[in-house]
C-alpha cells in the first residue's frame, strides 16, 4: 500500500515540476515577444511591470492547468505549488543574475499573483477532461 502512496506521490511532484517548467518557458517566450514589441513600437516603458505581471499569470494559469490535466483531486493544493515553485525559481534567477532578492509592494503582487492564478490554474485544469 505505501508503494502506490510514494509511487502516486512522485508522479504527482512530477506533474508539479512538468508545470512550473510549462510556465517558465512560457514567461520566457512571452517577454521575448514584449521586449521584441517594445523595441519596434511606440510602447511606453512604464507598460513593463504590469505587462510582466500580466505574464507571469497567464504562465501560471497555463503551467497549473497542464499539470493537473491528469488527476481528479487537489487541483488547488497542485496548482498553489507550481505557482510557489514558479516564483521562487524567479526570485533565485533573478538574484543569481544580479538583480538581487527584494521585498517591495512589486515583489508581493507577484507572489499573490503566482499564488492565486496557481490555485486557479489547478482547479481549471482538474475540471478539464
């Protein structure tokens, strides 16, 4: 009985990880798109953090979602995590980078925002068959 527990287990962490990878992607193919256009166009620099925001919860809602296609339960505690491994991978590249970890009202918004289309993404994605 405990093997099919762990066996369901790390399918199931798999399927988080396989979603957050999903998201990131995505977030990197979307901002290639919106440095691309904000290169080219008239689009004013202030537009770039509530675009990012934009971004990053149409990758998580999307990163969520696929990886709770295959289950019929705990869609909001599976989509929580992908959106909670999404940021932290974020906020680790970001400081790698040079960017350095900082707590800001921008800082926060994107983690509620991670959070909450996270859970939303899940509970879309456990209802999809």
């Amino acid at each position: 009985m405990e093997n099919i527990k762990e066996s369901e287990f790390s399918k199931n962490m798999i399927r988080i990880v396989k979603g957050s990878i999903t998201a990131i992607i995505l977030t990197l193919i979307l901002l290639l798109i919106f440095a691309i256009l904000l290169t080219y166009t008239q689009i004013k620099e202030n537009t770039i953090n509530p675009v990012i925001i934009v971004i990053t919860g149409i990758s998580i809602l999307v990163g969520s979602s696929v990886s709770t296609l295959k289950i019929n339960k705990n869609g909001l505690i599976n989509g929580f995590l992908v959106g909670l491994i999404y940021i932290i991978a974020i906020y680790l590249i970001s400081s790698i980078t040079g960017t350095g970890f900082r707590i800001n009202l921008y800082s926060i918004i994107m983690m509620l925002v991670s959070i909450i289309m996270g859970m939303i993404g899940g509970i879309i994605g456990v209802n999809l068959k």
